[in-house]
C-alpha cells in the first residue's frame, strides 16, 4: 500500500511540476515583457525568443543528462582503467581485438544483423501480402502482430518451452522436439548446439519483429497507385510478377526504413540471450557482454564501457542516415 | 482486389490457406503457454500440451495389500482393494515389469506365487489364495491408465503468493505508471516549440533529438548510475522513473512533434491573431489536437518500460521486494527451470497486461508506427 501512495504521489509530484514550471515560468515571461501597454510589440518580440527555450528546456535538461552526457562520459571512461583510477589510452580497445569472446560476439551480432532484418521484412512482407487479400485480414494480422507486445522475457519462456529436451525415449513435451521424433529422428538440445544455437535465438527475435515489419509494409503496399498494378495485369503481368516486379520495387523506400529499424533492435539485442542461454555454448553478443563486464563479479567499467562505444559506433551510420532523411522531408 | 481479370478461384484459396498456416505458426507458441499455465504439473511432464484436450494415458504401478490386509472367506484367503485414483480408467494391466500391458481389465491371472489376481474394469482387484499368504510388501500391479483432460487454475494462485509475482506485478505499475505520464508531458511542450515556435537553433536540435533515437541505452547505465549515486537518488524508483522519462523522450519529442506539424495553421494562427499566449494555444487547441499521436506514444512506452528488463535490473535493487515481473521471471528461468507450470503461468501473468493493452489499443500503437516510420524514416 505505501507503494500505491509513493506512486499517485510521485506522479501528481512530476504531472504538478511539470504544470507548474510550464505554467508558472510562462506567466513570469508575461509580467517582465507584458504583451500589452506601450511596448507591446517590442515586448511580445523579446518574450517570443525566450518563450520556446521554456518549452524545451525540461526536455533539454533530459535529454542531455540521460543520454548525450552518458555517451561522453562513457567514452572518456573507456580511456581508464577499471576502476577508473588510471588513464590507460587505447589499451581496452586493442584488448577487446585480442579477446575471443569478444570476436566471437562480433560475429554473432553480424549474423544477427544478416539474418533477423532480412527474415523479419520477408516474412513482414509475407504476411501483409497476404492478410491484404482476404475477407479475416485484420485478425490475421492483429495475431501476427501480437508478439511485438510480449517482451523479451516472455518471448524467452515461450521458445524455451518449444526447445525443451527430454532424453530420447521419454515424452517429448517440447514441440520442436516431439516434431522431430514424430519424424523419426533424435531428440536435440537445441540451445547448446554449437553454431545453430544462435538461429534459434535468431527465431525468437524474428517471430516479435515480423508483425511490426507486417504493419508497415501493409500500409505502403495500400498506398501503391492501382494504375500501375492494373496496367502491369492487363499487359499479362502473372501475380508473382506483379508482386515482385512492380509492387515492391515501388516500396523499396519503405523496405530499407523497416530494415535500418530492426538493424538498431538487433544491434542492441541483450534481453534474448540474457534469459535463453546467458552468452554460453557460443551465443555471445555485444550487449550482454558489456553486462557480464560491468555487472557480474568484479567490475570492469574501462572494458565495459569500450564495449558500450562499440556498440554507439555501430548505430551511428543509422543515425547519419535519419537523420539525412528527416532532413530531407523536412526541407 | 477481387475481381481482379484472370483471378482463379485456387489462388484465393492458396492465399487463405497459406494466411492461415502463417498465423497459426504465429500464434502457437503463445497458445502453448496458456494451455499450459492451466495443465496439472504431473501432466505438463507427461504429455506435450497440444495433447491436453484428449485424455492422456499414465503407466505406473500400485501395491496391493498385505498380510493385515488379507480376509478368510469360503476357505479362501482374499486381499481386496481398488488399485484406481480418482478420474483415471483402466486400459491394461500387468504383473511383471517386463510386459506391463499383458492383460484385459476382468481377466484372472495366476501370479509367480501360484495366487489368483483380477483387475476389474473400475479399478477393483481381488487377490485370492489357498494358504495364508506370506508377503512383506504388497503384490505389485503395473497400470496402464487414461486420465481425462485437467485444467486447473491453482497455479495462478501458486504463483501470484508463494513466488512473490503478486508483489513484483505491484512494482512493475509502480514503474510503469509515472514513467509514462511524465515523458508526454515534457515532450509535449518540447514538440510544440519544435514545431511551431520560430527560433534560433530550431533545425540543429530536431536533427539531434533524430540523432538521439538510436543511441544504444547500454552506453548510458554506468554513467548514469554512477550520477544517481553521487546525487543521492542511488538504486530505486525515482531513478528508474528519471532513467525512463530520458530514454522516452526522443522518440516521444519526435513523434508528437512530427504530429503536430502537420496541425492546420490557419487555427493556431487565428488563435494567435485573436491574442491567445502560445500557453493557451498549447493548451486549448495543441493538447487536445494531438491526443491520437499521445495516446500512440503512451501505448510505446508503457510497452516499453511494462517490458523492459535491464533498467530495471541496474536501476532497481535485485532484492526479491523489489523485482519487477520480468526480473522475478528471468529468476525463475534460472531456478526453476523444468518446472513449467511455474514459469508458463508467470510468464503469462507478465504479459497479460501488455496484452490487453495491445488488443484495446492496436489502432493507437498501428498509427504510431507508420507515423514514426513512413512519414519520419
């Protein structure tokens, strides 16, 4: 119950602040420069510059606190050593190129980055396709959808439940494994298979990004001008044709959005792995080897934080990228 | 597109078949952990749950009575009893480990000690000898029973007390709740100038809240505990709600600023000509104009925090007081392991919330997305 009341209090707390700095700072910038009297317009003109910078300071002061500061600060750390005492230069980077487990997280975020986008946006495309096209659409793709509001966590229970191993010759209560020895074959456990432990994580990842890749690409496959499907049909255009020769070339643009926005999900994938297999049996990746050397026994915050810049430096070329875009639509 | 030239009635088909195997595949392994946060324990184990709805068939074995239990009856020592659970039907019967099915229920069996044993249809058995029977441990008889399909609700209960969910479903609304709220607010003023207040600068921190969209929060956990800590705010609520409202507001400032831009302006000029104060015009026509791309941006983030697991992991304590649902399920998966019936209804109770969230919701959190990716990108 005390929970319950730090809660509503915290919220009229933060909802009332926010009024009344909004409110408050407002109505002071009108007492200093009334709009009125007989320097209205010099007046309104001088309040009018320092009006949008009350707007935007609380978010100012947040966004530069809780994320342009930490990327700062993170890199100067990285420069350190541990425990930040001693500056040692480029020594945690040129020991992250020598360490395995970081090579070996490298190159499972780069299967990642190649297999989740491309899966999610083909089955994405699939799927929109498809539920566009008949009478039970919407349900459809309410259900496709529906993984996208589970978190990691949960989507980790629900795979490890289809993984699930039982030695062969015992029920198999795992689907993955019952189909398989309803087939004939042995019963495996699927997340310490070197290698191919890694795509069923994959899986996961792609079963939640696949309805978010779904939604979007619908709506640009809605938004193609009918004139050019109907044309391509009446010079004898077979569906497949249509599909893949006029209709997604025509959303391309679309395509590399969703492309570039599950690249940034996968980039920082950590939940996942944390729960499924904790980076053992060769599944390390980038996020959830940062975690084991900041979190788990004696902390390392230099190599950490190197990790962490890998990571920054990874996302930036999709930065530059939106950033051009948003420009471009803006202009 | 139906009456499209050339359309074969095979191809609709097609399309509705393969539509429906693709959601299917989409949708079962959800299904899976709802039917089985409702199974029995002994029958998770047994059978897989896409075979719960028939009756599963059990083996195993029981002992019948001893000595003590023996009566003399027309010359006749006898052992009654019934060798069936409540529920559970007899499909065969046995006596050596070996051929555990050999016999019919109703049949009668001479055992290895030259007694008479039957196993009738509802479970009763009757063991007979001419001499006083010499046994320390009752005759064995192995089963092959069928149990009908059983669902129970006991787990939930289980879960919400004994394993602590129902107070780490309280934390994680703690959570939720204001570091929902307290973002839109901010954001809101913050689009609005960004949107509609001529300034200096105004181009340059558009493209840098853009920027800021993708920044991995991984960079920022070390820092920013390290600041919570020297502040005083150290590992608790007020950190994670502060932690929260900082990693929502790019996406918030972008998505409601890219929502108001497109308002009409004849109305806030008008308002402005009339002399409202930016206040008023923010207040009285922005706010309430906006409210579809607020309600988008709320259903993200309370997915969104409601989902998260690693701030809450480094800016909350791990004590179990104080886990929110997914740090108590990710616990779980660690020490309970093949107890499904714990983690499936866990796991369920965690996103039963974010589920109905979505299915109320689903129009909000669809025009969010293609505000936030078409028109943006």
């Amino acid at each position: 119950m005390d929970l319950f009341w730090l809660a509503v209090s915290t919220i009229a707390v933060g909802v009332f602040g926010c009024v009344a700095w909004f409110w408050g700072s407002n109505m002071i910038l009108d007492r200093i420069w009334p709009p009125r009297g007989p320097n209205a317009g010099d007046n309104i003109r001088k309040a009018n510059q320092v009006r949008p910078w009350l707007f935007l300071g609380p978010a100012i002061l947040f966004l530069t606190l809780y994320l342009v500061y930490p990327v700062i600060d993170s890199f100067w750390r990285s420069l350190h050593n541990a425990n930040g005492s001693r500056f040692v230069g480029g020594a945690n980077y040129s020991w992250l190129l020598g360490d395995g487990k970081f090579r070996e997280s490298m190159r499972n975020n780069m299967l990642w980055l190649l297999v989740v986008p491309a899966l999610s946006t083909l089955f994405g495309l699939i799927a929109a396709q498809l539920t566009d096209r008949i009478r039970w659409g919407n349900i459809g793709k309410s259900l496709i959808f529906m993984p996208m509001a589970i978190s990691f966590v949960g989507a980790g229970v629900i795979w490890k439940f289809i993984y699930e191993y039982r030695a062969a010759g015992e029920t198999q209560i795992g689907l993955l494994n019952w189909i398989v020895t309803s087939l004939g074959g042995q019963p495996q456990i699927w997340l310490t298979l070197p290698v191919w432990n890694n795509f069923f994580l994959m899986l996961v990842l792609v079963w939640i990004q696949t309805g978010f890749a779904m939604v979007i690409l619908s709506a640009a496959l809605r938004g193609i001008p009918e004139e050019t499907i109907e044309a391509a049909i009446l010079d004898g255009a077979s569906p497949w044709q249509v599909f893949f020769k006029i209709k997604v070339p025509q959303i391309m643009g679309t395509i590399a959005v969703v492309w570039t926005t599950i690249t940034i999900v996968v980039l920082k994938v950590f939940d996942i792995v944390f729960v499924m297999t904790n980076g053992q049996w060769g599944t390390q990746v980038l996020a959830n080897l940062m975690y084991d050397w900041m979190f788990r026994g004696t902390p390392d915050y230099g190599r950490g934080s190197a990790i962490a810049i890998v990571l920054m430096i990874l996302v930036t070329p999709i930065m530059i990228w939106n950033i051009r875009n948003a420009r471009r639509e803006a202009g | 597109m139906e009456g499209m030239a050339g359309q074969k009635s095979t191809l609709v088909w097609a399309v509705n078949i393969s539509a429906f195997l693709l959601v299917l595949l989409w949708t079962i392994p959800t299904l899976g952990l709802l039917v089985s946060s409702f199974r029995d324990r002994d029958q998770i184990a047994s059978s897989g749950w896409w075979q719960s709805f028939s009756a599963s068939e059990q083996t195993g074995f029981v002992r019948t009575g001893t000595d003590a239990d023996a009566v003399q009856r027309d010359g006749l020592y006898v052992i009654e009893g019934n060798v069936l659970a409540e529920g559970q039907s007899l499909v065969a019967w046995g006596t050596r480990a070996r051929d555990p099915g050999a016999h019919q229920p109703g049949e009668t069996v001479e055992t290895s000690d030259g007694w008479q044993l039957t196993v009738a249809e509802d479970g009763a058995y009757v063991l007979t000898s001419p001499t006083p029977f010499e046994m320390r441990r009752g005759e064995r008889i192995f089963l092959t029973t069928k149990a009908p399909p059983k669902f129970t609700a006991a787990n939930y209960q289980r879960v919400l007390t004994a394993e602590g969910l129902g107070r780490a479903f309280m934390n994680t609304l703690t959570v939720t709740i204001p570091a929902t709220v307290i973002p839109i607010l901010i954001a809101a003023f913050a689009a609005y100038a960004l949107a509609w207040m001529r300034f200096p600068g105004r181009a340059l921190l558009t493209a840098a809240v853009v920027g800021l969209l993708v920044v991995p929060l991984q960079v920022a956990l070390i820092p920013l505990l390290r600041m919570h800590n020297e502040i005083g705010i150290g590992k608790g609520y007020l950190g994670i709600w502060l932690a929260h409202t900082g990693f929502g507001l790019p996406l918030a400032i972008y998505l409601l600023r890219n929502y108001m831009i497109g308002l009409p302006r004849e109305v806030i000029e008008s308002a402005r000509v009339d002399g409202a104060t930016e206040f008023q015009i923010f207040r009285r026509i922005i706010l309430p104009l906006s409210f579809p791309a607020l309600a988008s941006f709320a259903i993200f983030q309370f997915l969104w925090v409601w989902n998260d697991l690693l701030v809450a992991t480094v800016f909350l304590g791990n004590t179990r007081e104080q886990l929110v649902m997914t740090g108590v399920l990710r616990e779980l998966m660690g020490s309970k392991g093949g107890e499904w019936e714990i983690l499936a209804t866990s796991a369920f109770i965690s996103i039963a919330v974010p589920l109905a969230v979505f299915f109320a919701m689903q129009k909000y959190l669809v025009r969010g997305l293609l505000a936030g990716s078409v028109k943006g990108g």
